[in-house]
C-alpha cells in the first residue's frame, strides 16, 4: 500500500475546500456592501468593532488569551499556533440582528445582515519543536449608518438632517508561533486597510421663503502595517489537569490616508438623484494620518484535559490616543472582562451527543464609544462544537463551530439604546499533512 496516495488524496481534498471556502468568503464580503446594518454610533471613532475571536472562542464569551488546542486557530493570541498538530482551514460567517431604541420616543428600528466573519489556514511547520504558523484575512471594523432627523426652528418652519455613511476596515496578516513544552510566544504581522466614508444633508423646509440644501461629504482610504504579540504559559497541576496563563498585546498603528471633502448645495431630482447647485468648498487627495489604539489583554484558564475548561481575562485599549487626522473623537479608553468555558461529556463515547463539545461564556464592559455619557454594553453566549466523522482514507476531519450571542449596548441614561442578537457559524477542516513517504 503506498501511502504516498493518501497525503496527495488529501491534500487535493484540502486546498479544493479551501478555494471553495475562499469564493464563498468574497462572495459575502461584496455582499456586505449591500447589507442593511444601521447603527448610528457606527458614525464615531472606527465604527463598530467586530469580535476579535473565532467562533470558538466567542462562544466562551470572547475568552481567548489562555487559550489553545491541537486544532483550533486562535488568532488573538499567536501564541497558540506553537500548539497546532494538524493543517487546519477555518472560516467564520455571522448573521447580526440588531434593535435600536430610541428613549425620548420609545421608537423601535430593526437592522439585520450577513457577512463573512474570517478566513485562515494554520500550519503545524513542527510538531516536534512546537512551531506553526497562520495566514489569514478578517474585518476588524463596520462603519453603516442612514439616520433622519427633524426638528423645527425659530423663523423657519422645519430642517431635516440626514446622517450616511459606510466603510470599515480589515487586516490580512500572517503570523508565527514557537516555544516549549509550557512556554510558547508568537506575533502577527500584516496590513491593515479600509475607508471611511460619511455625508451629512440639510434640507430647510419653509413656506415663504426658499432656502438651499446642503451636502456635505468626507470620504477617505487608509492603510499600513501592524504588529501583535502573545504569550502562553502551562503549569502541569496534575496528569491530567492544567492551569493556562496567557498575554496578549496589540501595537498603536499610523495607518496613512487619503481623503477627498466636498462642500455643496444640490437640488433634489426624481431621475438623477442630487444634482449639484453650486460647490462651495472641494478638496481632493488631502494626505494624513488615522492612529489605531494599542490593546492589551491577560488571562487565566483551568482545564482537565479532554472533559472541561472554565476561565477568566481582562483586557484594555487606549482609545483616547485615536486620532484622524489629528483630531480626536468620541472615544474613551475602553475595558472588558470576560468569563467562558466548555465542557464535553465523553469524547471517546459511541453517542454522539457525548461528543458533542458545550460552550457558554459572559463579557461586560464599557464600549469604546462615548455620546454625552458612557455606554455600558454586556453579552452573554453559549455554543456548541459539532464533530463530523473522521475520513479514515484521508485523514481530514472536520467541526462544526456555532456561537450564539444576545448583547446590550446603552442603558436608560443615553438617548439611544442597541440590543444584538448575533449567530455565528464556523467552519473547522483538519487535514494531517507533511507524511513522510514509506511504503508496505
């Protein structure tokens, strides 16, 4: 028997899922550009922050610094790639549903959307030595908001305000982990890229008197190289049971930009839309610089090895140091807290329900954004990780990953409130490759 065939088999299996998955990934990135997200405080700082974990990860509330295993890619610590044993494809897709609502009115607005979450490949490069690495593509930030304001003023009957915009931003990063049986450290490297783009309209409505509409509008892309590091360390407490301990911290970024601005009065036409009166300030290819916050984040977990983990970490990011364009914003430094676990009742049962690996987890925190008062936010999860059958030809195995999250963000004291509702589903592909050649 020549087993020779059964790597190439395999990896042939691999990298046809893999291209698949990547169609299927920018498939969903172009569809997100038509996604009907409306979040007004998107408008501030970078826009909404998507979760920085895998699905995994999520379901355990966020909890990511401690934690690592043969198979996962955790890339908010990569630290945890010294730890891969098998080539591992993974994907993420969310389905977000959110629920604005409005305090002085009791108003209720309802946005739902869809879009890829990640992509990656992590590589065992050294089983023996403890050395793997990750490729990878994620959004970090969202930016999609379309708000109608109206109000009256003295001498005129009423204004309308009208708040759009769209953008955010991604990284494409690679990354490498290494160390010792206990000790392991790891950093990613990458790009950073994205845009922001926002307009802002007044319409005056009067009897009498006809007053202009205005268009204000700011677009800008960004870009540059970012770092970020980590660290794992295993205490052996017993044969079977281990306390992990893990670091994590990402660098301030200088990202460069470019930004047009325009300044005008329109009129508003049923077949071309806004036709442009008369410019009254435009401004093209303006250079300068968006700083990105550092972050930094600790954390601790308990675990007996094949049956249970329960963990805890905090983590900080030192939003007052954002800037566009020398300007700061409506940001503050931000923290979290985050509890999490799982649990699989027997992994080597004949049920399969046995197998089956349970997640739940618990964050709360202040979120980076700040309008006239803080915003508390909190969220709550759980999940399940669904093992699909080992291929004994090939070698591959997969999971299916699923996280359910229900958020808040807000409380009776700020004008607006957001409730999130979100359902992520990952996508884990193991394959053993690297065979050495032997024959029978």
């Amino acid at each position: 028997m020549l087993l020779v065939s059964t790597t190439t088999n395999c990896k042939k299996a691999s990298l046809s899922f893999f291209r698949y998955f990547l169609s299927f990934f920018l498939l969903l990135s172009s569809q997100y550009l038509k996604a009907q997200e409306n979040s007004p405080f998107s408008r501030y700082g970078f826009g909404n922050l998507v979760p920085g974990q895998n699905v995994v990860n999520r379901a355990m509330g966020g909890l990511s610094a401690p934690y690592y295993d043969i198979q996962s890619v955790n890339f908010v610590n990569p630290a945890s790639y010294a730890r891969l044993k098998v080539t591992t494809f993974d994907v993420g897709v969310d389905y977000d549903s959110r629920t604005l609502k409005v305090e002085s009115t009791a108003s209720r607005f309802k946005s739902a959307y869809m879009i890829p979450s990640y992509l990656q490949l992590g590589l065992p490069l050294s089983q023996k030595k403890n050395w793997g690495m990750n490729i990878g593509l994620r959004p970090v930030t969202r930016i999609n908001y379309d708000v109608l304001r109206s109000t009256r003023l003295a001498g005129i009957d009423s204004v309308s305000y009208l708040f759009k915009g769209n953008g955010g931003s991604y990284q494409a990063f690679a990354g490498m982990g290494f160390g010792s049986k206990s000790l392991s450290v790891g950093f990613n490297v990458g790009y950073m890229f994205g845009s922001k783009e926002y307009a802002t309209q007044v319409v005056f409505r009067n009897d009498t008197v006809l007053y202009n509409k205005s268009n204000s509008t700011d677009s800008t892309r960004f870009g540059g190289l970012f770092a970020n590091v980590g660290l794992q360390y295993t205490v052996q407490l017993s044969k079977t049971t281990h306390l992990k301990i893990g670091a994590t911290g990402n660098f301030k970024n200088s990202l460069n930009a470019t930004r047009d601005i325009s300044r005008e009065t329109f009129e508003a036409s049923a077949s071309s839309g806004i036709v442009v009166v008369d410019s009254v300030y435009r401004k093209t290819g303006e250079k300068g610089k968006i700083i990105y916050p550092a972050s930094f984040g600790f954390g601790v977990m308990y675990e007996k090895a094949d049956k249970w983990s329960i963990g805890a970490e905090y983590s900080t990011s030192k939003w007052e140091d954002y800037r566009y364009y020398n300007q700061a914003d409506s940001v503050q430094n931000s923290w979290a807290i985050r509890l999490g676990g799982q649990f699989v009742p027997d992994v080597n049962g004949k049920n399969y329900w046995a197998k089956v690996v349970y997640r739940f987890g618990f964050y709360a925190g202040p979120d980076y954004i700040r309008v006239g008062s803080k915003l508390p936010q909190y969220g709550i999860t759980a999940g399940f990780g669904f093992p699909v059958r080992r291929n004994a030809y090939t070698n591959q195995y997969t999971v299916i990953n699923t996280s359910f999250e229900y958020g808040s963000r807000g409380n009776k004291s700020n004008a607006v409130r957001e409730s999130l509702f979100r359902v992520s589903v990952g996508l884990t592909l193991s394959d053993i490759w690297f065979i050495k050649r032997k024959y029978d």
